[in-house]
C-alpha cells in the first residue's frame, strides 16, 4: 500500500498538466521513478530512483503549481495583522 501516497501525487500532477500523461515506476528495491509521455508518444523516464517520500516531493514540484485562492477576508485578515504587528 506504500504507492498509494505515490499514486495519488501521480493523479494530482496529471491534474494540473494537461500538456503531458504522467506515470510512475517501482523497480525491484522499491523505489519510485517518474515517466512522462507525450501525447502519441511513448514514456520516458524523467527522475532517478528516489524513495516514497523524496519521489512525493518532486512529483509535487512538477509541472505547474495549483494556486492557492484568497477570499476578500483572507485579505483583509491579512492586513489586520499586518497593523497589530507593527510597532507602534
């Protein structure tokens, strides 16, 4: 069940880039490597042999970054701390 948390960052990144398919690969000691395809084209390794959680890292690190949403009183909670942080 350890590539479970790996399948899921594989999902997410295929997500938030729509231009590649992303895949990934255990070899026999267990560790993860990631393989990007191009549309109509066969997949390539793009990482080197990395354990679970350095291999979770960088497939969230790939690609483009999701951004986060600020409501208006995400931002206006913001500026209030910003004046009770200053010296007075």
């Amino acid at each position: 069940m350890r590539s479970t948390k790996a399948s899921a960052a594989i999902a997410r990144l295929n997500t938030r880039d729509s231009a590649y398919r992303y895949s990934l690969g255990i070899n026999a000691a267990g560790l993860f490597y990631l393989l990007r395809a191009a549309p109509g084209g066969s997949a390539e390794k793009i990482s080197s042999d990395l354990p679970l959680d350095e291999f979770v890292q960088l497939v969230n690190a790939t690609g483009p970054q999701k951004k986060a949403k600020v409501s208006k009183y995400d931002v206006a909670f913001e500026k209030q701390l910003g004046k009770r942080s200053a010296p007075e």
